[in-house]
C-alpha cells in the first residue's frame, strides 16, 4: 500500500510503498477511501505537538471499508462501509478525558494511506447519506464541535451564538450544528469571502475580529449572545466577555492567539459568565454526533479535494488557513 510518511520536522511529507496491515487481536483493517486534514497534522510537521515520533503516517480522519479482523472482532464487520473515531482511550469520566487518551495519527500510524488499522471498538457505520469525501471529513472536528456546542456549551433552541473563525473545520460544523439546533448565529472572520459563505449558510451576520471595536458593532446590530464557540483566546477574547449576554457561555476548543493578556474577573462574575474549556469527545460524545448528524441530514463542508501524492499542497493550503471546511486526500475513485 501507499503511505504518506513524515520523516522530519518541518520537510514535506513521502510518499512510500508500504506491506499491507495484518490486524492484531481487537483490531480491524480499514481500506480507505477518503482522509481528511486537521490543523494538528500541521502542527505535528512542524513540532508543535507533545511526544512525537518519527517516522510516522499522519492523519487523523478516515472512511472506507472494512477488509480484514483481528482474533475477537466479529466477522460480520467484515466488508462494512466505516468512519473511524479518532479519540482514543477517553477514560471514565465524561466532563474530562484521561491521562490515556490519544488521538489517531500520532502516535498511532493515521489515514494518510491506503490503509489504517484500528481497535475495532473504535468504527462506526459512515451514515447513508455522506458521501466518502463527507464521511471522512466528519470525525474529529465533528465530534469536537459537537461537544463544544451541547456537552459544554449546552445549546439550546432559540438562543444566539456566536462562532469565531468561521471557515476553519471546527467552526463550520459549529455553524451547521447551532443552526439545526434552532439557534440564531453569527459568525466572525478576518475574511470577507468566509463571512459571505457562512451568511450563504444561514448566518445572520457576521464581523470582521480585526475591525477595532467589531464587538461593539455588534451589539449595535444584534441581542447579547448567550453561547460564544471560540478557538482564539489572545487579547480579542475581551471582547467576548463584552458581546456575551448576563448569565452567557463561553467554550474555548483552542487557543491559537494565545492566552489573553488579562482577563476582567469583573465583568466575568458581575455578568455571571460560564467559562468552559473543551477538546475533542467521548465515545458518547461521538455517538450522540452521529446520531444528530444523520437525524439532520448535516453534511461537512469539503473545500479542496487532493490526491495522496498531492498531500502536501494539502497541507500547504491547511498552512495558510485558507480553506472553508475540510480539506480531504481521496485515495479511491
């Protein structure tokens, strides 16, 4: 099989030719039809990340066919059409995974190949109405959306959100999902394309985060908002605690501006705030998204399809941030 392996830091990625995967006991084979990126495949290239080893075939997300099972596995998994959680190990407890858990991809060899092997206790049935490049662009920023916005965020009909760059993987199925939920959302982008297609997908506005005073404008415009969806921190997350309603959620999945300089403890306590961190999902986390993806006929956004030997522009463009959705590596036609 082909596999696309980092073997340095900061290099593009190899193609190599690779032995087929045998499952061990507990195992299953998966044949993939489609991968797709996460930002931690970039980061991982470039040694932003804890524990890593190399050589190593990254990625994370993944949808094909089951081919072969390891001693224990069912047969009738056998030939089954599959999508592949990512999040491994969770633990016992649902408000925090443990000290166990890990991801696919690392140190685990991922879905930038042919094929991947998994503990069977971790496919599930890809949802009839996704296509393979859907399918395989659903898990992991998925599931992380999803527990940002009812795990942690505790949505519920009718309230107001707001998602912060909107375009990236987790922030568009944030969109989708607050939106078949019923809530009213608006949306902000240093992009005026990706705030026109989130609008395109039912945003009722949106803002530009590097305008000074955006947040004003928007409480100009729109009601105080009880659930905030951010991935930023950095010095603009004042600002959230402006826009956010008495008695409002706020839920960080990331913290790509870094940590705000100072945080008005003020504002948190006299309005009441709810701040809450979050990372990827449960096992029940990932269930009840499938469930809530089939149930609403939600489909990812795929922006770029690339080949496997055309990884690396992948991974360009995932540099970059350019992208509306997922970027997907198709390995079947």
């Amino acid at each position: 099989m082909k596999a696309f392996v980092l073997t340095q830091l900061k290099c593009p990625l190899q193609l190599e030719e690779r032995d087929g995967l045998v499952p061990g006991p507990g195992e299953a084979v998966i044949a993939l039809q489609a991968a797709a990126l996460n930002r931690r495949d970039y980061w991982i290239t470039q040694g932003m990340y804890p524990g890593i080893q190399l050589p190593i075939v990254l990625g994370s997300d993944g949808a094909g066919v089951v081919t072969h099972v390891g001693e224990g596995v069912p047969q009738d998994l056998l030939q089954r059409q599959v999508i592949i959680n990512p999040g491994w190990n969770w633990g016992d407890r649902e408000a925090v995974h443990g000290n166990a858990f890990r991801i696919l991809g690392m140190p685990d060899d991922g879905t930038f190949a042919g094929e991947v092997r998994v503990p069977a206790a971790y496919v599930a049935a890809k949802p009839e109405h996704l296509s393979w490049q859907e399918a395989a662009a659903l898990p992991l920023a998925g599931v992380t959306a999803y527990r940002a916005v009812f795990t942690q965020g505790r949505l519920q009909p009718g309230e107001r959100v707001l998602i912060s760059g909107v375009g990236g993987g987790v922030a568009t199925f944030a969109l989708q999902y607050a939106l078949a939920a019923g809530a009213t959302v608006v949306v902000t982008s240093s992009s005026a394309e990706k705030i026109e297609k989130a609008i395109q997908l039912g945003a009722t506005a949106g803002f530009d985060y590097t305008v000074e005073g955006w947040h004003k404008q928007l409480l100009a415009e729109q009601e105080p908002i009880d659930l905030i969806i951010d991935s930023a921190g950095g010095d603009g997350y004042a600002n959230l605690l402006d826009a956010a309603a008495p008695g409002g959620r706020i839920v960080n999945y990331g913290a790509t501006a870094g940590p705000p300089k100072k945080l008005d403890l003020f504002k948190v306590f006299w309005k009441q705030l709810h701040l809450a961190g979050s990372t990827m999902g449960s096992p029940d986390d990932f269930a009840g998204m499938l469930a809530f993806v089939s149930q609403h006929k939600i489909k990812p956004i795929v922006d770029e399809v690339f080949s496997l030997a055309d990884g690396n522009e992948a991974m360009e463009r995932m540099k970059h941030s350019r992208q509306f959705g997922k970027l997907v590596i198709a390995h079947q036609t």
